[in-house]
C-alpha cells in the first residue's frame, strides 16, 4: 500500500516542513486540504514535483455544489473550478469531492439534488484536464448525498468520476467492504470509528476492521493530529505484514 496523510494535521505549518516531515516518516503520498486558509500561504507550489504523490481535497466549508440555491451551487462550482487550476498547476493527480448535502431529507429533494450533483460533477470532470475528480463516500448522516453504494455508483457511472472511499464513513454506514470492492477507486481515506459517528479517531481505536486494510492500494490517513498519524501507520504496517 502507498500511504500518506492529509496536511490537516499540520495545517497552519509552512508546506516545505509538511513535505519534509512527509519524506523523513517515508511517506509516499500527501492530500493537500484545500480550504481557503491554504492558499493564503506564501508556498503553495511547493508542492510541484516535490517528490510525493500529491492530491488535493477540494474545500467543504460552507460549499454545496448539489445546492438547491442555484448562486450558493453555482459559487461552489466555482471555487471548485479554481480548485481544480491549482491541482494542474502543480501536476496533482487527484481531487476529492463531496457530493454535497440537502437541508431536509425528502425523497423528492433528495432526487433532485443529486441530479444537481450530477450536473456539477460532470462539469468538473469536463474542465480538468489531467486531474481526476474524485468523489468520496460520505457518513450516515441524511443530510449527506453519496453516503449509498448506489449513489457513488451513480456519480461514477453517469459523471465519468473516479471514487474516493473513507473507511471510517463507511463503517458508520456498514458497508466498507462492499465500497472497497467497487472499481475506479482513486484511493482511500484511512481513519477509525465507533460504527456510529464520523469520529476521525486513530486505525485499532473504534470499530473498523482493520483486515479490509489489505484491500486498501492508495491510502491517505485522515487525522488532525500527527501522532496519531504515526500510531495509524504503524496499525497499517503492522496488519498488511500478518499473513
């Protein structure tokens, strides 16, 4: 398995520590968090050919691209257009997306905003280039879009979109095993749960099983904290070396 660690838990640290801390821990891969904050940082194309596989989650904070509010959809749409600029410019191989979310969980609704969503992420996937666009899995909660096997499916088979599976979501939703079978994942969030909230705690401190490790190819440690990234890659080093 490749594994990295979302700069989350050195999000306000300057981007050459991140990747040098990265390189001296022998990670292979990084996930950029590209909320604004970020990209106020004088350094940000440091990360071009810094010698890591790079992606990118695009910002969730206040963005619902699957909005029923066509000026919120639309300048979700595009701060991830400009995500997606970023990403090229600095030869990034992916971005992660969120689907987006509904305020009242009516089927009706619900139908709608996910041909919303639809209509969002075929538009992203059509104005990159050379980045794919990635949709994640989302927790249990209802008000999410993609937190269904068939509604990834659906992303992926009508957006042309690749899939980005969260092991910790899919154990609140209790199916990470039938999500980690499904084709075109372009890699996976690692983080650990009770089974019934989205806690983002360390691999081995909730529920998760951590055999579904080894179908893991591209994983991505999903924490706030770094020794707690550390404590998860030592989980993973240690169960994909057991027979």
């Amino acid at each position: 398995m490749k594994i990295g660690f979302t700069t989350l838990c050195m999000f306000m640290e300057d981007n050459s520590k991140i990747i040098k801390t990265a390189k001296e821990n022998n990670f292979e891969m990084i996930e950029i968090l590209g909320e604004s904050p970020f990209f106020t940082k004088d350094d940000i194309y440091t990360y071009k050919d810094c010698g890591l596989e790079v992606s990118i989650h695009a910002p969730t904070v206040d963005i619902n691209i699957a909005s029923l509010n066509d000026g919120i959809r639309a300048e979700s749409v595009r701060q991830m257009k400009a995500c997606i600029d970023y990403a090229e410019k600095i030869n990034a191989r992916a971005i992660t997306v969120h689907a987006g979310k509904i305020g009242r969980n009516d089927p009706p609704l619900r139908k709608h905003a996910l041909e919303l969503a639809c209509e969002s992420i075929s538009g992203l996937v059509d104005y990159a280039e050379n980045v794919i666009i990635s949709v994640e899995n989302m927790p249990i909660r209802q008000a999410f879009l993609g937190n269904k096997i068939e509604e990834i499916e659906m992303f992926k088979k009508e957006c042309g979109c690749g899939i980005t599976i969260d092991l910790g979501h899919g154990n609140t939703t209790g199916n990470t095993e039938d999500l980690l079978n499904l084709k075109n994942i372009t890699y996976c969030h690692l983080n650990d749960n009770d089974g019934k909230k989205d806690q983002h705690i360390p691999l081995g401190d909730g529920t998760l099983d951590l055999d579904l490790l080894k179908k893991v190819k591209r994983g991505i440690i999903e924490l706030n904290n770094f020794d707690n990234i550390l404590k998860s890659k030592k989980v993973i080093e240690t169960k994909i070396q057991c027979p």
